[in-house]
C-alpha cells in the first residue's frame, strides 16, 4: 500500500495550459546564450573579407575531409564498428541536408550556408576515397 512521500502516487490531473499561450516558449536570454550569439557575429564580422571567407570554408572542408577519410580507414582496419560508423556518418550528412532549406531562407547569413555545405562535401568526399581504396 503507498502512503504519501513514496512517490508512488499519480496526480489525478494535471495543469491544463490556455489555448492563447504559444505552444513554444523562447528560451532564457542567459550570458552564455549572448556570448555564443555574439561570437557568432564576431565570426560573420571577421569573414566579410572573402579572403577570410574562403580560408574558412577550405578549413571547414578539408577538415570534414579529414574526418571522413579517418572514419573509412579506421572502420576499415577494425572491421566490426561498420554500422556504428555508418551511423556516425549518415546521421550529419543527413541533418545538414535538412537544415540547408532552412538556411536558404535566410539570406542575411549566407556564411553558415556555406560552411554546412562545405563540411557536408568533404565528409562525403573523405568518405568516398576511403571507400574506394578499400576495394
């Protein structure tokens, strides 16, 4: 039998929200959550130089070359992590495919666009090396 404090016993209804409040609350305006904006415009800021630009999408896709390269040579010598590392692989490719339709409707930022884009390539393109190596 529960007593009360056991932790055992259900509420017998539960709080019911207005039809008028948004279904989405906007998160907490917090230090970390502004520095990590701020930087994000620092960043944006920095690469209106198309020099920078470029510099930071080259690092971005020889980066996530890198990546997928050591993915494929390392699946490849122990040879039993093979849907571990599919997994690791897909699931990036994947959701930077959806969030490009969602980055495409904003044209202010373009940089990330392309950085999404760039990683996405290299990681496919490390990963295609690999694989034909292999064979």
């Amino acid at each position: 039998m529960a007593e009360p404090g056991d932790g055992d016993l259900q509420p017998t209804h539960l709080p019911v929200l207005p039809a008028s409040s948004p279904s989405v609350i906007r998160p907490q305006q917090t230090r970390l959550h502004r520095q990590v904006a701020l930087l994000g415009e620092q960043l944006r800021s920095w690469a209106d130089n198309p020099w920078r630009r470029l510099s930071l999408v080259l690092i971005t896709g020889l980066g996530s070359f890198f990546f997928g390269g050591a993915v494929g040579m390392l699946t490849g010598a122990l040879a039993y992590l093979d849907p571990l590392a599919a997994l690791v692989c897909v699931v990036p490719i994947e959701i930077s495919i959806r969030c490009r339709r969602w980055l495409m409707q904003r044209p202010q930022d373009r940089l990330t666009l392309q950085l999404v884009d760039a990683g996405r390539i290299g990681l496919l393109y490390g990963l295609l090396q690999e694989g034909f190596k292999l064979l």
